[in-house]
C-alpha cells in the first residue's frame, strides 16, 4: 500500500525511520514527488507556531478524516529553541502515529514514536532536567504515545537503575572488561551473534586463545598503569564455557591475575548452553572470581529445543541449575524467549511453570527478533511464529511470572525486528540485579571489550560523549589484527583517562 506524507524534508525523514519499523506494510513517499491520486492513502499535516505548537493531521483514504494536537507546555521557561525544535518534531510523529493507529484499528506500537534501543535514557534525561517521576511518566504518555503499562516499566526500570548508576567522578576512575569468546557447540538457528561451532574451527582455538591472553595482559597492565578500578566482568560471547576445563582455567587465572581486585563488584560467565557445563568447570567458576552466572534454557519444551538447534534437552537444564544451587551459586540467572517459533502461550505457560520450580534469581525474557543472518530468517516461510497479539500476552504472562518468583525488572532494551515491537527485560530479586547490564544499557560506564566481536566503548563523563571500537566477530581476523587493535584500544583510553 502507498501512503504518501505532505512533509518538509526535515520532518519527512524522521517520520519515514519511524514508520519503516512500525508500519513495514507501507511503502512511503513524500507528497511533493507524488500526486494524491499516485497513493492509496496520503496525510497532510498543517503546523501553526504562533502560540505553542499546533498541529493537524488529515488522512485523505476512501474518506477524509482529521486529528489535532495542541501543546502551550512548550511555552514554559523550563524550554528553549532546541526543545522547541524537538517537540514540534515528535508532535509531527505522534500525530502521523495516532492517525494510522486509528486507521488501522490498533496502536501501531505500545512504545508510541520511541523506536530507539534505549528508551530509558529519555527517562534519565528528563529526570536530570529537573521533571519527577510522575511528571516524566505523564510525558511518556502524552508526547511519545507510550501506552501505560510500558511507562510504568519504564519508571520501574529507572528507579531501580538509579541506585548503581556512576557519578561523573566515578566514571573517571572504574570501568568493565567483557570477554567475548565466539564459540559454541553448534549455532542456534535464530542466532547472529559472534559464535562459530567449536568443531568446525578447532584449528582455531589456541591461536585465539593466545592472543586473547595478549589482549589481557596488554590491557590489564595498561589498567594497572592507568589506576583504574575494575568493576564489573562480563564473560559472554559465544558460550565461554564451550573452553576445556583447562582452557577455562588458564583464561579465569589470567582474568584474576590481571583484573581482579578487592574492588570488583560483579564477574559473571554466560555458562549459556548447559551441553557445555560438568561438575568440573562449575566448581572452577566458583574457584575463581564469578559472582553470577547464566543458564539459558530459552524455553523447557524439548520440541522447541530441537527445533532451534539448541541439542540439549530440558533435563539437563534442570541438573545443572541444581547443581549450581548445590555449589553455591547465589545469583543465577536463566534466558527466555517469547515467541519462538512454533511455540504457544501454551508452551510458555509449561516453560514459566518449571522455571518457578528452579526459583532463578534472575530471568532475562527476550521477544523473538527475526536477525537478517540466522537461520530462521532464511527458513522464515516454513517457520510458524506467533501472531502479534499472542506475544503481547505472552510477554505479559512472563512479567507475571516474574512477579510470582519475586523478581522485579530492573533494566530493559529493545531490538530491531523483535516480533510486534516488543522489548528484553531484565527481571532480579532486589540486590541480585545485573550492575554490568545496567551500566551498560544506560552506557554510564566505559566498557573495555577483549575477545572476538568484544565491543570497547569508551565513555568520556564530561560530556557523555561515546567512542567505539569493535574487535573482528571472526576468530581468525582477530588472531591477525590484535596487536594492532590492541594498540589502538590503549592510545584511546589513555587519552581518555588522561
Ligand atoms: S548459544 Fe547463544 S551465542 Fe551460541 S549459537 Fe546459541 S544463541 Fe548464538
């Protein structure tokens, strides 16, 4: 269907990103290049400045109808031109959002106009501003067209977060390690994250592992020299624990020789894929430095597990969680997806029952996203995904769960392609949350990342400004280029330190 938009380019543009995510059945065009009777629908927008901001949306389809949105909050001495500039642009969204919410006959999104990763920052911002909780609940609402319950996680969210978040002083002097290492026991089909089947690049794995302990050793002494404080580690990936236990005890010496201090907050390993995890490596995590661990089962129905790639079965989730338990692990965390393909709310009611009997101190719930390099995306036609509606209650039923297992959520993201424009929460019992997670989501911290597909974010508190660096997703590129990266990687924090 062709919709057409009688907007200036600088409106247009901003308008055109959004819609290209929440409506993808549309395709757009700018009024100006097209005639009415060249689209199926078209919306002209009317804007008066004069006093405030008013703006009025006419959608010209099979009938003509009108929508209308004034704002004279604007006008406070709280505001100057570039908020102006804002609002008048976000106004422009919300009403082009309302409209075809109307005309298609549902929201088009709960999460209103906000289509970035990280609507918690919006937050943040506007609690820095001066606004109170309610106040930035109500703008939510009335400027982004977030429905209600989306808010209210929202402000859940942040108040939770605002506990760990650094000063600026802070930020100078502590930072996190996270240790990607690409590997796993085979892919899982909706996968595209840096993980390469350990099988089929073994020939790999003692080059890669070398030059990650370069990296570590570079870069802890570097740490070391620099004065700064770890901490926070993050060991994800790929599945670490897909490493030998010797390997794995080799890279846990290194990690705790070059990074771990009386100061260290949070060490957690993504023990993701329990096909990877005995007695052997569980006792050797204790044994060192990790203060939290993941168990990701994604889902208890052994179907779905089959049917995703995942070749292990439900039982052995629930002997290694116990297992854990057993050890000592205190702060346990478990990986859901909603939505996976083939599954029902039926399938996910038995998934949150079994996982109520394990009790996890964290559940990770994450909406299906269709990623352009997976497997399922390339199988799409022959994948039976739920339909919208059902994630929306499929999710609801995982924040219910949540509650019931005393677990409150404490931070969230959203993806692109996520099914019905859903978001990832993150839910924990009170002081078990994730501080690596939130410091990162809410990028309050810098972030030094080793390992393959490891992102570095350097994070500079006088202005909050970010800088990148991104090690090779392939084990092979970055055996050849660490040295280099690895330079790189110290000139940038040092400049930033210094
Ligand atoms: S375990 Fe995680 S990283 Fe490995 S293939 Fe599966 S989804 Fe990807």
């Amino acid at each position: 269907m062709k919709l057409g938009l009688d907007l200036e380019d600088k409106y247009y543009n901003s308008v055109k990103s959004m819609l290209k995510i929440l409506t993808p059945q549309l395709d757009l065009y700018q009024l100006s290049k097209l005639s009415t009777a060249e689209v199926d629908l078209a919306i002209t927008v009317d804007l008066d400045l004069s006093q405030g901001i008013k703006v009025q949306a006419s959608l010209i389809g099979n009938s003509c109808y009108q929508k209308q949105i004034t704002d004279q909050e604007i006008l406070a001495d709280i505001y100057d031109q570039q908020d102006f500039a804002k609002r008048v642009k976000h106004r422009i969204k919300l009403i082009i959002f309302r409209v075809l919410s109307d005309y298609f006959d549902y929201p088009l999104s709960p999460w209103g106009i906000l289509i970035g990763v990280r609507p918690t920052k919006l937050g943040h911002y506007l609690l820095k501003r001066g606004f109170s909780y309610q106040e930035v609940e109500k703008k939510f609402k009335d400027i982004y067209g977030v429905a209600q319950e989306k808010s209210e996680l929202l402000i859940q969210v942040i108040k939770t977060e605002r506990n760990y978040l650094l000063s600026p002083q802070e930020v100078k002097k502590r930072v996190s390690i996270y240790l990607g290492i690409p590997f796993c026991p085979s892919r899982c089909n909706y996968c595209s994250f840096a993980s390469y089947p350990i099988k089929e690049h073994k020939d790999c794995l003692s080059d890669f592992l070398a030059a990650l302990n370069y990296e570590l050793e570079t870069i802890g002494q570097q740490i070391k020299d620099l004065g700064l404080i770890v901490d926070t580690i993050y060991i994800g990936g790929g599945t670490p624990t897909v490493l030998s236990a010797d390997q794995l005890e080799n890279l846990l010496s290194k990690l705790t020789e070059k990074f771990v201090t009386a100061k260290l907050r949070e060490c957690t390993v993504e023990a993701g894929r329990v096909d990877t995890i005995n007695l052997t490596k569980l006792k050797l995590l204790k044994e060192f430095a990790t203060t939290r661990i993941s168990i990701n089962p994604q889902t208890m129905n052994q179907t779905t597990l089959d049917r995703i790639g995942r070749q292990h079965t439900v039982e052995r989730v629930e002997e290694i969680f116990k297992l854990a338990r057993q050890l000592g692990f205190d702060n346990i965390n478990m990986d859901l997806i909603v939505g996976l393909p083939g599954e029902k709310i039926s399938d996910l009611a038995g998934t949150l029952q079994q996982i109520k009997r394990l009790q996890p101190d964290n559940l990770t719930v994450h909406t299906m996203a269709i990623k352009r390099a997976s497997q399922l995306n390339r199988d799409l036609e022959q994948s039976e995904l739920p339909a919208k509606k059902e994630v929306e209650q499929m999710l609801a039923l995982t924040k219910e769960s949540a509650e019931q297992l005393g677990l409150k959520p404490y931070y969230m993201y959203r993806q692109k392609n996520t099914l019905a424009n859903l978001e990832n929460v993150g839910f924990a019992k009170e002081g078990k949350e994730s501080i690596y997670n939130i410091l990162m989501m809410e990028e309050n911290q810098t972030t030094i990342g080793l390992g393959g597909g490891a992102v570095t974010k350097l994070v500079d508190p006088s202005d909050w400004s970010l800088q990148r660096l991104i090690n090779p997703k392939s084990p092979y590129q970055y055996i050849g280029e660490v040295e280099k990266r690895t330079t790189k990687k110290m000139t940038k924090l040092t400049s930033l330190i210094r």
